[in-house]
C-alpha cells in the first residue's frame, strides 16, 4: 500500500465520521491537525518516559498509527505531496554534514 493509499483510506475514514461536514467537533484544519499530530507525538514518548524500551509493543504500534494518520491528514488538507516531501528531504540530508 502507497502513502496515496493510506491518505484516501483516511479520507474515507473521516469522511465517514462526519468530520469534513461544517459544524464537525472535528473540523479538519491544518492548526487541529498540527495540534493532533503533536499530541499522538507526546503519547509515542510517553512509551520510553521510564525506560529505553516500550514496554507494550502494541499500544507503541497503535500511537505510532496515529501520528502517522495525522500526518497523512495534515500533509493532504495543507495540498503537500507528502510522498515528494519526503524524498525531497532526503535529497538535501543526503548533502548535509552531520556531527560526528
């Protein structure tokens, strides 16, 4: 499965709860999106707060899907080829100097 399919998979999902309709408790927006995304982020830490290793190994996969899906959301309702993004930053770390 393509990241374009995942995205059209979240579309289909949020579509289906109703959260692109106006008045949504969800409106979909590039700032909810950014906050959502951030939050997921903060829940995935929260696995290794007390330690190197996730002690639940399937909460861990399931936090993980989550930033994951905000970051497909954010990525399509921001018109970001998130696909192109991704190698695009590839391209310039792959000329970058990293410290030793």
């Amino acid at each position: 499965m393509t990241l374009s399919d995942l995205t059209a998979e979240m579309h289909r999902f949020v579509t289906a709860k109703g959260w692109y309709a106006p008045g949504s408790p969800r409106p979909q927006t590039p700032r909810n999106l950014a906050a959502s995304l951030a939050i997921e982020a903060a829940e995935v830490l929260e696995h290794f707060q007390w330690g190197g290793e996730a002690a639940d190994r399937v909460e861990l996969a399931g936090e993980l899907a989550d930033v994951a899906l905000y970051l497909l959301q954010l990525a399509s309702v921001s018109r970001i080829d998130l696909e192109q993004a991704i190698l695009d930053k590839l391209q310039v770390n792959y000329g970058r100097e990293w410290d030793q």
